[in-house]
C-alpha cells in the first residue's frame, strides 16, 4: 500500500441534534479515541467520523445516518464516508472510478455503535464494533401509570432541549395524524414553547389527505377536542401526486412499508414547502410505535416472542451478529429512520423526534413487558396508548385524545393506499433498475477511466 497518502475521504462534518452531555468536539474527540463510556454518558443525536492513525472511527445515534465505501485507488484502499449512497456514487465519478461502485457495497454503520475500519490494504479487515448504549432492560415498573409519567417526561426533556437550540423567532411545523405519538408531541411541544418563550403559537400541526383518508377526521377531532383548531392545517393532495418509485430513490431502501411511508411524507412535505417556503424546522412522533412495540405481528413473520425476548428488535433489528442483519441497511429504525430523515432532507427541513433519543428509549425499555401484558398480542396493541396516555397526562395535565392505531400510509391515503401497497420484490426491482441506469454511463468505455493501479496522486491526497 502507498504510505504517505490520507486515505479517509470525510464528505460528511460531524452532525448534532438536541445534544447533551458533549460538545461536538468532545464527541469527536470520543470516537477518535474509541471511547464508548463518554458516548454512552450523551443524550440525543450524533453522526461522526475520525482517524486515528490507520484505523477510522465512525459512530452514530438513530436519527442521523451515516454511510461508507471502501474504494480502491493509489494501490490501497480509500474510506469513503457520507450519509447517502449517491453521494459516495459522486465521489466515485469524480474520482473517475465510478465504475467500482456497487450500492450494495456500501455500509450503513448500525446505530448505538462505534465502528473501527482498519485501512491497511488488500484483504480488507473486517469492522470491529463497541457498543455505547446499553440500558437497563425490564427493570423499571409494571405501574402503567409510573412507567407513562416516567416515559413522557423523558420525551418532554428531549423536545424541549431540541426546541431550545431553534432561534425564538422561528416557526416549528409538526406532521400530525392525530394519532397517540404526534398528538402527544404537539401538546408537549406547545408546553416546552410555552416555558421557553411564551409562545405557544409557534407550533403548527399539518395532516395529509390523499383522498378519503381517516387522518385527516381523525385530527380534526382531536384539535377540536383540545381547543386548537387555529393551529392545524389540512393538507389536501390528490392520490395520484404519490410517487413510489420517487419515494425509493430518495431513501435509497426498498423495505416496502418505508417507501409507502416516504411517499407519503414526501408528498405532505412538498405541499408544506409550496405553502411555507422559509419553514425550517420540523417535529414528528417516528419512533414512538418502535419503543413500545406497537406493531400489528399479522404484518410480519413476528410472533410476540420473539418481540418480547428482543428487547431492542424494533430499534436496531436482529442485532449486528444475527443472520439477518444487513450490512449495507443496519436493522430496525436504525435504517427505517430515512425514511423520515430523506424526505425531510430533501426539501430543506430540520427533522426531529423525540421518540428515537435514547433516553426515551432507555424508559421504555425499563418497562417489564412480559410482566405487563404476559403473552398477550391484544394487550400489546392497546398499551402505546395506555402508557403515553397515562404519561401526557402526568406531565401536561391534559387528557389526550385517544385513537386506534393506523399506519401513517394508511390514514392519508384511506381506501386508495390498497390500491398502491407494493411488495418487497417490486421495491427492490425498482431500486435495482434506478441504479442500473445510473451506473451505465459509469461503465461507457468511453467515459473517464481510473484504475486503481495508478500512481497519480495530488497534493490534496498527500497526509500533512
């Protein structure tokens, strides 16, 4: 391998959201040093990425992600890190190697990890990873009510630090379904305003209808019921404006219930940017059916067994030593998590739940399910509800509005989502297709070619 050549190429700076507990510079201070026991004494979000010599350091929470290539120039190889597989797809091009490029070749690191890649040529070491979030798991009480108050006041905390670093005069959009996540995000985001500026009114809720669709009543109930008609707006879009085959270019994933979900807020997003064009920062309540497993199992090859016996199986998937654990995806909202952050991404907001911060997480985690609802999958269904509940109304006084749950695809577009439901196969052929196509012009023989042989290097590439 060529000595002398700086081999990690960074397309990413470090990234925070709702941060405690660290500076950014003391958290990539911490990666740089593979130090977990700092990570793991931070709340909130965080994406980084350092060099330690030969080995690169890379972590992350759940609500930013991060992404790497591992390219081969100069007789050795170079780690390409960014957050998004086109990106990395960019970088190749201009490099000229655009034809090594295999989306699949990329890696999403899994969050709650630090990962160590060791660049020291050809075969290329495997990763090694240390994980910094280990809660405490069914420790806390079965009291639904204790277990609600306790949940929701470490949401309140983390909504409220995330709404304190936002400048005072800025206005916060919230997706709302009227759903038990985005309703309790609403009025814990409207008390957090209301200590920290006075002004309540900052918040505005906006629900999609795609034609038909239960959400849109649904939420018009509960404002009315609450009192804050003035601060909702419906968002009528027509059924056909829905983009599928857009929805997975964005998120770069095929997993079928994240692309229903990303076209869906693709298409509230665009219409509150048309309407909003300087709106910056947005709330949604992602994360909350994950921490308290709130999943229909007739959906999946789930029994509750296998929900209750892994804790984190929600949040992280399998778990990076199982079968099923993908490389390129991680598991779980760990890569679920884009299909949030991508369409809020692309048109220009700042997104944030306070359900996917770990200390949220930790609390729900502390509850004793197998305790709480013994083997019961009907149980299971209806305690999200009981437990946020429970919690809103410990922490707000309020008695929230309470709805069965619907899947977010499903309550905006109503009798038209049976229509549009699509299959893994169709998602993943159509992925597959979009880089094809995007990959042929890489492989002209005709175009710009760079072999990794080369001995070209430029003065950018030398190491200081």
């Amino acid at each position: 391998m060529l000595e002398g050549v700086e081999r990690l190429v960074n397309l990413v700076e470090t990234r925070t959201s709702a941060l405690t507990g660290c500076t950014p510079y003391q958290i990539n201070e911490a990666v740089r040093g593979c130090d977990t026991d700092t990570l793991s004494r931070t709340d909130g979000h965080f994406a980084a990425v350092e060099r330690h010599g030969k080995t690169v350091r890379l972590a992350r929470t759940i609500g930013i992600p991060l992404r790497y290539l591992v390219a081969k120039m100069y007789h050795g190889p170079f780690l390409v890190v960014g957050q998004r597989m086109d990106q990395l797809f960019d970088w190749c091009r201009q490099e000229q190697i655009g034809w090594q490029f295999d989306p699949m070749y990329t890696r999403m690191i899994p969050a709650h990890y630090l990962v160590e890649i060791d660049q020291i040529g050809c075969p290329d070491p495997s990763p090694r990873y240390h994980r910094f979030f280990n809660p405490p798991i069914a420790e806390g009480t079965a009291d639904i009510e204790e277990a609600g108050a306790a949940y929701v006041a470490a949401t309140y905390s983390a909504l409220k630090t995330w709404i304190a670093a936002i400048p005072a005069d800025e206005p916060i959009a919230l997706a709302f379904s009227g759903g038990v996540d985005s309703t309790s995000v609403f009025l814990l985001a409207r008390k957090a305003l209301n200590e920290l500026c006075g002004n309540p009114d900052r918040l505005r809720a906006f629900t999609l209808d795609l034609g038909g669709g239960r959400d849109a009543r649904q939420a018009a109930e509960v404002v009315r019921k609450l009192g804050l008609e003035q601060h909702w707006e419906a968002v009528q879009v027509p059924a056909e404006r829905l983009d599928l085959e857009s929805a997975i270019r964005v998120i770069e994933d095929y997993h079928p219930l994240d692309v229903e979900c990303a076209a869906v807020s693709l298409c509230l997003l665009d219409a509150i940017r048309q309407r909003y064009p300087s709106l910056k920062y947005l709330l949604d309540g992602d994360g909350g059916d994950e921490n308290l497993k709130s999943y229909p199992l007739e959906d999946s090859d789930l029994t509750i067994s296998s929900v209750l016996r892994n804790p984190m199986l929600y949040q992280e998937g399998w778990g990076i030593d199982a079968i099923k654990h993908s490389l390129t995806y991680s598991g779980g909202l760990s890569r679920g998590y884009v299909r949030t952050y991508a369409p809020a991404h692309r048109y220009g907001f700042e997104a944030f739940s306070p359900y996917t911060v770990r200390s949220v997480i930790a609390q729900a985690l502390a509850i004793p399910f197998e305790k709480v609802i013994g083997d019961s999958s009907d149980r299971l269904a209806t305690l999200k509800q009981d437990v946020v509940s429970a919690g809103i109304k410990a922490v707000t006084g309020e008695a929230m509005p309470v709805f069965p749950k619907m899947r977010f695809q499903e309550g905006a577009g109503g009798e038209s989502y049976r229509q549009w439901r699509v299959s893994k196969s169709w998602c993943r052929q159509v992925f597959l297709r979009q880089w094809e196509e995007r990959l042929r012009e890489a492989w002209n023989p005709e175009s710009p070619r760079r072999s990794g042989n080369e001995m070209t290097v430029t003065e950018s590439t030398l190491v200081v």
